[in-house]
C-alpha cells in the first residue's frame, strides 16, 4: 500500500494521455496557448503501461485517463486494452469532452473501460459554441447516449460553474437528473491562470440554488464530491469543491502527464521526471523508487486561498 507523509493511501493515478485538444475552454487552455509537447516526449502505450504496472504493484487501484482529450491519441482504445489487464486495477475510467466519443464508445467498452465523465458546460448550443470554440453540442449529447448505452455507466456529466458565464443553467442541469436521470458533478472553477476569482460560485452557493436537494451519505465514490438527490431522481447531484471547501485532507491520486512527469498534486509544480528512466530500460525497483519519490514529496495541501498556483503548465497539460 502507498502511504504519503501525511498518512494518506495513494490508490488512484491519473493518465494524461495527451496535451492536446480540440476545445478552447477558458477554465483550461489559456488565450496564449503553450505549443503541444514533440510527439516524441510523449509516452508511449508501453511506457504508459509500464507505470501503471509499477503503481499496480505498489497499490494503486484506479486508473483515470485523461488529456487534453484523450480520445484524439492515436491507439487509444489499444491503450485501455492493455490497461485493463493489468493485475491490481480494479477500475478503469476516462474523463472526455464527448466530441469522439458516440464513435468509440462501444470499442472502449469492449476493450474493459468501465465508465466515463463527460465535460459539459451548457445545454444551450450558442453558449456551447460561445465557451468550447466549436458548434458541437449535439455531438457531445450524441456521445452521452452512446456510453449510456454500451454500459458505460453511471456516465457523470462535469460542469464546470462559472458567473456570469453558464451559472444560470444550474437548476436546468440538475433538473436532468429526475427527468433524465443523469449523474451531474458541479465543480468550483479554479482561478488559476487566465481565470479570475470572479468567476467562482461556491458550493455553498450551488446548493442554495437547488431547494429539496438532500444528502446522500449512501453513494460511496473514490473522489471527493459530496453527494445529493433531488426528490425523484435516479440520478445524483454531486458538488466538487476544491478551492472553498478543499479536500486535500483526503487526496489518494498521483498525476502522471502525457510527457511523463509524475505530479503528486494538481496545484503545485513539484514534479517527477519519469521519462528518462522509462528510455533507459530501467530496473523496475528503480521505476518503484521513482514513484515513491513523488508519494513523499505530496504536499500536505494546495495554497489556493493564499494565491498560489501552478505556473509551469496549464490544466490541459496536467490532465485536471
């Protein structure tokens, strides 16, 4: 089992599996974009699963791939493939924009994906095209369909609540989950980058937008969002809230980039270069001190309140 520092059992790695991606979300790619890394500081799938080995045996549990958008990597669905088999990771998982995914879902599926998180930030087309770049609702929503009907589920849609940007559609989205039954997570920006503080509507703010929404302590999750129902609903609500009501406390993740850095935590800089070891046939004890190096350099928490943000890459770089 991994343990950091401060006690906590690191069971979760997040894969980014690309920087790059074909939406221009101001919460996640800056206005001066960073060029994409070289295709050759990219890992490879056998890289990637070489890792994702060495956590496995250390006791690490859960995978998320993530990107940029990890659907645009070429070989992706021979990536999960390979993930999947992996003895120890119990649960394989993926957080997409939705562009591709009505076209692979049923092979990710096949291939051992378990479920997806879709990232969704309106329903009205307008805005949509307003906040990603692009005039492609009705993909995304076509791409929902297609996961909820592979058995990729419970799929949960991500919204990313901003003021003045898209708050207003925060009862529409949670109305989704009675008539729908779909599973919504609403998530605090994170002002970080171009992002001003401005933007932030708080959890506490959330749930006073959404009267009858009720606590479920019985929904059991590996993350932190607080869990809710709605009155009827098969669905959930769930509130992320990581800048008011931080829960670094209980943090279990590792973050490995798509240019192999492994970052013990999303807001801070300090990283782990595995990627010079991977091209030089390292050892794989030596790939295992690698990563227990990160495990022990995870900070106690992020300093979000203070002012303190990563700098050195952007979030579509980290992979959120």
């Amino acid at each position: 089992m991994l343990v950091d520092t401060f006690g906590r059992s690191i069971d979760y790695l997040r894969v980014s599996v690309t920087d790059q991606c074909d939406l221009r979300c101001q919460y996640c790619r800056p206005l001066t974009l960073p060029l994409p890394a070289p295709l050759r500081d990219i890992l490879t799938n056998d890289e990637i699963v070489t890792v994702v080995r060495a956590a496995a045996l250390l006791g690490v549990r859960k995978v998320r791939l993530t990107g940029g958008e990890p659907l645009l990597r070429h070989g992706i669905v021979d990536l999960v493939r390979m993930l999947a088999a992996i003895p120890g990771i119990e649960d394989l998982t993926l957080t997409t924009n939705g562009m591709h995914l009505g076209a692979l879902a049923a092979d990710l599926a096949a291939a051992g994906l378990r479920r997806v998180n879709v990232s969704l930030d309106t329903l009205r087309p307008e805005r949509f095209a307003r906040i990603t770049g692009v005039p492609h609702l009705e993909k995304v929503l076509q791409g929902i369909a297609a996961a909820q009907a592979c058995g990729l589920v419970p799929v949960k849609v991500n919204m990313v609540v901003m003021r003045g940007v898209n708050d207003d559609e925060i009862a529409d989205f949670a109305a989704l989950t009675v008539g729908e039954g779909w599973h919504v997570r609403f998530i605090e920006v994170m002002p970080i980058g171009d992002i001003p503080p401005s933007l932030l509507v708080s959890a506490a703010e959330i749930r006073q937008r959404l009267p009858g929404l009720v606590a479920d302590s019985s929904i059991v999750g590996h993350g932190p969002a607080r869990m809710y129902r709605l009155p009827g609903a098969k669905g959930t609500v769930a509130i992320i809230s990581p800048v008011t009501d931080h829960f670094c406390a209980g943090c279990n993740r590792l973050r490995l980039t798509a240019d192999g850095k492994l970052r013990p935590c999303l807001l801070d800089d300090g990283e782990v270069d595995l990627r010079p070891a991977l091209r030089s046939s390292i050892a794989s004890e030596d790939l295992a001190a690698l990563i227990l190096q990160a495990v022990a350099n995870k900070p106690r928490q992020h300093h979000l309140d203070q002012g303190v943000t990563p700098h050195q890459r952007t979030m579509t770089q980290i992979g959120g």
